[in-house]
C-alpha cells in the first residue's frame, strides 16, 4: 500500500500540459524499501565543544504536487516520514591543517517540519566544533525521485550570528544524477580572496556547468554551452521549410545555447525539431506564475489552440479586410471561434482575448489600444507618423542626415545609381523656403529612416515569396521650432530585376487627391519595414538574441560567488527561456515573423546581415547609441553629458536619466570590489568571461572594432552598464508599447502585400486605385488572420506577469548583507522613485509636444515600477518576455 502523507511535499513544476521533455525521474527496477530507524547525527571527529547549529532549508511550494502520483511519490512520501528527504553537508572555508585538504563535511539530513506561505520547511541539526571555521557553502543531495526547488538555506546557532545561504536552484534526484549540488554562502569572493577551502568546490562547479559539449542535454541539467542557429528549419516535416544555418562564415550571428539534439534526416546541418520545447538549463526555465500567466501554457496555447482555429474561422487566409470599419470590429464583435470541443479551455487561459458571446460560441474579441480609443484618427496623421519614431515601440531607428546628397554604398552596377532620387529643390520645396538644405543639414534639421541598402539585395528575393513584396526605402523628416518632426519625402526603390530597369519614386504630403493616396501607401510601406526593424533587430537581436551569449559565457566563467555574477545574475532572469519560445514560435520557418512580416523566410537572414552591418558592442549602452545615430553628441556641460539634437525625445530623455541612475549603482559596486585598478587584469575569472563574450558568443564580430578592453575598472563598469541597460530599459522600451502601436493595424501594418499603385500599373489597376483608392490601399494592409495573429501575440507580449522583478525594486540577498553594497542599492532605489516623479512631471508639460496633446499617450515604457498586466510601463530587471 503507498502511504500518504496529510501534508505531502510539494514537487517540481513539470504541469500536465507542459510540453517540455518529460521527467527523467523513475523509480529504479528491482528497488527495495530500507527502513532506518536510528536517529540521524551529524558526523564529526572533533571532541571539543560543539555549536548546536539549525538548518532551516525553504523549498518552494510548485503546482505539479497536485498531480504527483503513483509508486514514485509513495517512496517519496516514505522518505519524509522517515526523515530522509534532503543530505546536507556543511562545508568549511578552512582547509584541514593536519591533512592539509579540505575538512570532511558535517552531514545530517533534513525532515519535514510544516508547510508555511513563503514554502515548505525542513530542518536539520548539527554539533559543529568549534575549530570547524567559517561555514562557505552546503552541499545537497536531493533523496526523493523528483526535483526539488530551493529557496533558501539559514544555518542558525553561530556565535557570530547566522549563515545565510541563497539557492533559488532545482535540485536534481539523485536517481537522475548521483552528484551532489553545492550551494555558496551569501558573501562574495574574487577569485584570489577564495578561501582555501572552497577553492576547489569553485572550479569543480564551473567545470560542470559548462557541460563537454558532448549528447543531448536532459532537462534536469544546468550546462551552458554554445551551438548556431541551426533548429529554425524543419526540412523533415517540409522541405520547404528547410533554412540555412544562421551564425558562421554565410550568415554571422549571436550564438544560441546547445540542446544536443540530433541532426534532421534530410539535412545533416540543421537540428531536429519536437514537440516539445528544447533544452534550456534547469534554472532558466519560467516559474509557475509564469507558467500560468505568459509561458509555455499561454504561448502553446496561442499557437496550438487558437492560431488553428483562427485558420477555420477564416478559411481564406488571404482575404483583406473589405473597409476600415471591419478593422474596428475586432474591437467591438471579434472573430468567432469553433471551439466546440474545448469550450472554455481558451477563455480560462486568455481571458484578455477571448469571449464568450452565448453557450455555444466563442469569440476572439481584442481590447481597443489606448492609443486608438483617445483618437481614431490617429494613424492618418503625418504629424502622429513622426513622431512614433520619437515615442513609440521603435526609438531606435531614426538617425541624423550628416551629408548630401543621399547616397547608396552599394554597388551601382547590381542596385543602379548610387545617387537618390530626394533632390534639394524637392526638400526645400517641402519646407516652403524656411531655409535650405545645407543650412538643414549644419542646424540639425534633418532626420531619416534609412532602410534602403539593407533591404534592397533582398528585394528580388522577396518578391519571389507569395502574398508579399518589398522596397529599399528612404524616410525624411524636418524638425521644427516646437521639437517636434515633419515627414517631407519617402522615397521608395525597386532595383533592376525580371528584365525591368531600376524603379525609384519619391512621394510627399500632398492636397491633392491622387498624391494623398499614393502617400498613404508609401507611409504604410515604410512603417511595414520600420516593424520589421523593430522586430527583428531593435527586440531580438539586440536584446534577447545578443543577451543569451551575456548569459552563456557568465553562467561558464564566474562563479555563483563572484560579485560580478551576483549583480548581473537579477538580470538574466527567464531570458534563455523566452528565447526558445521565440525560436520555437516566432522567427521559426513559417513562425509568426515570416508568416506576417514583409521579408517571410528570409526575415533572420536580414537580421544576420543587419548584425554584420550595424551591430557593435561599443554602441549598445544609451549614450553611444545616440551618438552612432548622429543624435546626440558630447557636452559636459549638458544634461547627462550629452547634447540632444532633438531635445523633445522622450525615448532618451528618459532613457539617459535610468542610464546615468544605472552607471552610479554598478559605479559603486565594482569600486567596492575592486579598489585599485590591478585587481580588473589580475581577475581570471571576469576576463575569461569578457573574452568568451567576444570569441565565441560572437565568434563572427570577434575581430571587428567595437570590443572594449578589459583593463581598469572603469573599462567593466561602462562593460556592465550597456549590459544591465539592453536588458532593462532598451527591452522595456521596445516591448511593453507594441500593442499600444501595433494592436491597431492601420497604424502600423506588419507587411504591406502589394506593390505601389503606381509601380507598372496596367490600365486596369491604376483604374481600379482611381476609382476605390481605399479598397487598395486595405488590399496592401495584412490579412484578416495577419492582422489577428499579429495582434494576438503583442497582446501577450506587452503584459507583465504578476511575479515580475522591477529595476531597483529588490536588493539580492548577498547585497543585503554587505553594509556599503546596501547602502548604494537603496541610494539606486531612491533614483528609481525619483524617475517615476520625473517623468509624471514630464508627461504633464504642456511644451513637451512629443510626450503630452490632445489624443496622445503619455510616455511611460521607462517609468520603473508597474503592476502586472498591460500598462504600458515598467521596466523588468530582466528580458523576461
């Protein structure tokens, strides 16, 4: 009979409907029950007096206790009756002088002792002797047959007052690996001040958590190691779906962590796909507010559930919507759902977008953007047009125009004349003689979104793709008196291709009827390529794909008792998790990117060579990105240090004040560390981190300009703070906007499906746009189930999830526990507070057009603080979305 207890441990997070790999946890064949019944004392040589030392160990309550059965949660249940449950091994700082190897362990195992909110409690006891010395870690193993979560250890009963040890770790059953898990001490270490006695244990876990790069990895291990992105494609499934490998000589790119997972049968180069999500280590994976908020439920759901039954309520995949006003009813009526068979299942998961309408029908209802709810015109606005680049989900592609005339670097004789086709007379034409271009160009004036030689090599390419096309394109704007911009021209390039010579034309605000409509067209073109820039480059690669190499190399080269580690740690939270979503969902061969977006498959192949083209290291923190963009340059007596070209822009001006806030708390914490500037070179641990950063996270830019040395002090903190900054407030203030902009589509349209009604008409189509230029213009928007699908994903992406971690919101334990760490984290928390007031202020003056008007949001993507849900502000500690 299995026994089972009234108040059963609560297990690991492996939920019913999780589709990650099951657990490898099994009972062994042939296995007997020994039963003990002598008491447990902890092993000791030492006839001094002893410490009567507590253990207090907090496992965190999951939710998969609740569906744990069979033979396995018997033994367990066993286990805990008969005190077995968790071995501890205390371990001294202090190596053995006699023997002259570390001291032997003080084991004693942990038993049950209640079940309180913050998790449930196990205790051990120990005599220590006096002569032991200082506790610096604990080894664990786990006895039972599922993992466990650690939450924390208290070693209590020191005379100079408890031993605090911070886990928030799985720990592995023994069934599954033999080894035992070590947990550090709260306090820090640089490698030459470890104490002798956990020298050893310091290097041993580094070797293990870089894994020898050899199998798969199970899902109970922690290794992080290195692979390209070969697992996009899904050649076996369709060969149509094959893709190249992204990341060597063809198409350099971040790298990604290994799963081991075998090779496809019909393409030796690209990793098999499953249905189950692919490796991450144990600890990266979401917790279970997560799970039931965001992650692996809500995503799986979204695309196994509803994404399908959107294709059977929408049979024709390429029907556009007939007038604007049905783009409005996905507010007010929604798309009716065949859920008959899973009634309910959907809405209890994402109340947000689905409704129920009657007993038998659902629908999928959006939630109206605060945007379009102020103003249902927005979106026609040129004035709204510009200043998006300023405040909207894509800060980061406008840039300063330096020379003229515009010209290509491409090569003339494959893309035609270099030369583009926006001429000084059309400007100052456009600017009614308020001054001429070169006096626009010395005053600042001038401002461009340039995505014409990136795009153009794929032009031809892309147009091979159905239901899609594409331009190089050239946005131009004008700033004016008041701070705010003016569009002035697009220009729109097709290059020589299919026997036809170079198309270019050039369209601008116009009053007449026929140029306003050609205008429209030309502004939904260029702000498709801008969400595309948005997507691809200013969210995944920049911030999640470049971040997981941060982690990678981290979690390889430091140790858990580096203080280097333990501020970087907060900030990697969830980011190798997302990540697999996004390559298992998103940018995937027929994922939500290519199916919507105007590249299709070769949306990271763009991205790759975006990577190659623009990406540095050295022009990730905040300053340097607006001083590579032309719009800011050095001031020391500026705010900030910096003089904003266009002083009305909310993105940095917000974005400078965490930056500077930033940089004073990383400031503090590595001149603690590190108080003379030798001590950076003599660190091998941190310079072996910076250095695998470089060669092999980036193996493919590691000879490139662009990587700081690693020399002084403060050489790491500028090192740190572009790293915290991408993970924090660049991501945040990409992120939480995007269904303000993008959850309406004519706003923002992810593709543009057709081609400029001008572009070779024949008779009949230039007829049909003279005669119903709307009807047009709704056939280049996405699709009905483009528009869904694209809506339905930033509507997930841009909501917190309950158990979020705000910048500056929580001290870690370890630096609770140091004075002068302490003090300077509550000094960063005060900015932290004083942000949240500056920007209040800010967003209510009445001269700061780009932030504050009549129909416009406030911008708040970088106030700190949120509650859970979509806000439209909070800046997370992590890339965790």
């Amino acid at each position: 009979m299995i026994l089972t207890l009234k108040n059963p441990f609560i297990h690991g997070s492996a939920l019913p409907f999780n589709p990650r790999r099951p657990s490898f946890n099994k009972a062994p064949n042939n296995s007997k029950l020994v039963f003990f019944t002598r008491n447990i004392k902890a092993v000791t040589t030492r006839t001094e007096k002893a410490a009567d030392v507590k253990a207090t160990v907090t496992v965190k309550q999951t939710l998969s206790s609740r569906v744990y059965l069979g033979l396995n949660r018997g033994l367990d249940d066993i286990q805990d009756l008969l005190g077995r449950t968790l071995l501890l091994e205390l371990v001294s700082v202090e190596l053995d002088p006699r023997a002259g190897g570390e001291k032997k362990t003080i084991k004693g195992h942990a038993r049950h002792v209640s079940n309180e909110k913050d998790g449930v409690k196990y205790e051990a006891k120990f005599e220590v002797p006096t002569d032991f010395g200082e506790v610096g870690a604990v080894l664990v193993e786990n006895e039972h047959y599922k993992e466990m979560y650690l939450q924390e250890i208290v070693l209590d009963g020191f005379h100079n007052g408890p031993v605090n040890v911070k886990c928030a770790s799985w720990v592995h059953s023994k069934f599954d690996n033999p080894e035992k898990r070590v947990f550090f001490a709260n306090k820090s270490y640089l490698p030459w001040e470890t104490p002798s006695g956990l020298k050893k244990l310091r290097e041993e876990e580094l070797k293990v958590l870089r894994g020898d790069g050899q199998g798969e990895r199970k899902s109970f291990e922690r290794v992080y190691d290195y692979d390209v992105y070969n697992d996009l494609g899904d050649p076996d499934n369709d060969l149509s779906k094959k893709r190249p490998v992204i990341g060597g000589k063809q198409f350099p790119y971040p790298r990604r962590c290994r799963t081991g997972r075998s090779m496809c049968d019909t393409d030796p180069v690209s990793e098999k796909r499953t249905s189950v999500l692919p490796y991450v280590p144990r600890d990266e994976v979401f917790s279970d507010v997560k799970l039931l908020t965001f992650s692996i439920n809500y995503v799986s759901c979204l695309f196994h559930g509803m994404m399908p039954s959107l294709t059977s309520a929408i049979t024709d995949t390429n029907r556009g919507f007939s007038c604007l006003t049905d783009i409005d009813k996905l507010f007010s009526e929604g798309i009716k759902l065949p859920f008959e068979e899973n009634k309910g299942f959907l809405k209890s998961l994402m109340p947000r977008l689905i409704k129920t309408i009657t007993s038998a029908n659902e629908v999928l209802r959006f939630e109206p953007p605060p945007t379009f709810s102020k103003d249902k015109l927005f979106w026609t606005r040129d004035e709204e047009f510009a200043r998006q680049t300023l405040a909207g989900c894509n800060p980061f592609g406008i840039r300063l125009v330096t020379e003229w005339p515009l010209e290509s670097k491409l090569d003339p004789k494959i893309y035609g004349p270099s030369e583009s086709a926006i001429t000084k007379e059309l400007i100052e034409r456009q600017i009614n003689g308020y001054m001429t271009v070169d006096e626009a160009i010395k005053q600042k004036k001038l401002f461009i979104l340039d995505y014409h030689d990136w795009f153009l090599p794929y032009v031809e390419k892309v147009r091979g793709v159905e239901g899609t096309t594409l331009y190089g394109s050239r946005t131009l704007f004008f700033l004016n008196p008041d701070e705010t911009l003016s569009p002035l021209a697009i220009e729109l390039t097709r290059p020589p291709m299919d026997g036809k010579p170079v198309w270019k034309s050039v369209y601008t605000p116009s009053c007449n009827s026929t140029d306003v409509w050609l205008w429209r067209h030309a502004k939904a073109h260029v702000s498709a390529h801008d969400s595309f820039h948005h997507h691809m480059i200013s969210h995944w690669l920049r911030s999640h794909c470049c971040t997981e190499t941060y982690i990678l190399a981290a979690n390889r080269q430091l140790s858990e008792m580096h203080p280097i580690y333990r501020l970087l740690h907060p900030h990697f939270r969830y980011t190798m998790e997302t990540n697999v979503l996004s390559r298992q969902f998103l940018i995937n061969a027929d994922g939500i990117i290519e199916s919507n977006l105007n590249p299709s498959k070769y949306a990271v192949e763009l991205s790759s060579l975006a990577y190659v083209q623009q990406w540095r290291f050295d022009h990730q923190g905040l300053p340097a990105d607006l001083i590579s963009r032309g719009i800011a340059v050095e001031d020391p007596s500026a705010p900030h240090g910096l003089r904003l070209a266009i002083k009305d822009y909310p993105f940095a001006n917000d974005g400078l004040v965490l930056w500077d806030a930033l940089k004073q708390w990383i400031s503090e914490y590595v001149n603690h560390y590190y108080p003379k500037a030798s001590f950076i070179e003599s660190d091998e641990e941190v310079q072996a981190w910076w250095k695998e950063v470089r060669t092999v996270g980036h193996k493919d830019k590691k000879d490139e300009p662009g990587w700081p040395d690693l020399r002084t002090p403060q050489d790491l903190i500028q090192i740190l703070t572009t790293i915290v900054w991408v993970c924090t407030g660049h991501h945040a203030s990409v992120n939480f906007g995007q269904y303000d902009y993008s959850g309406y589509v004519p706003n923002r349209p992810t593709i543009a499906r057709t081609n400029m009604p001008d572009e070779d008409p024949s008779k009949e189509q230039w007829k049909h746009f003279l005669e119903n230029p709307e009807a047009v213009l709704l056939e280049c928007f996405p699709s009905m189930i483009q528009a869904a699908r694209v809506m339905a994903v930033v509507d997930v992406l841009s909501c917190h999830s309950p158990d979020e971690e705000y910048i500056g919101e929580t001290i870690e334990p370890s630096w609770a526990e140091n004075p002068d760490i302490k003090a300077a984290f509550d000094r960063f928390h005060g900015r932290m507070v004083e942000l949240e007031r500056v920007v209040d202020q800010r967003n209510g003056d009445k001269n700061l057009k780009n932030r504050s008007g009549a129909g416009i949001i406030p911008y708040e993507y970088l106030k700190p603080f949120s509650e859970p849900g979509m806000t439209g502000k909070g800046v997370p500690n992590s890339i965790s979305i």
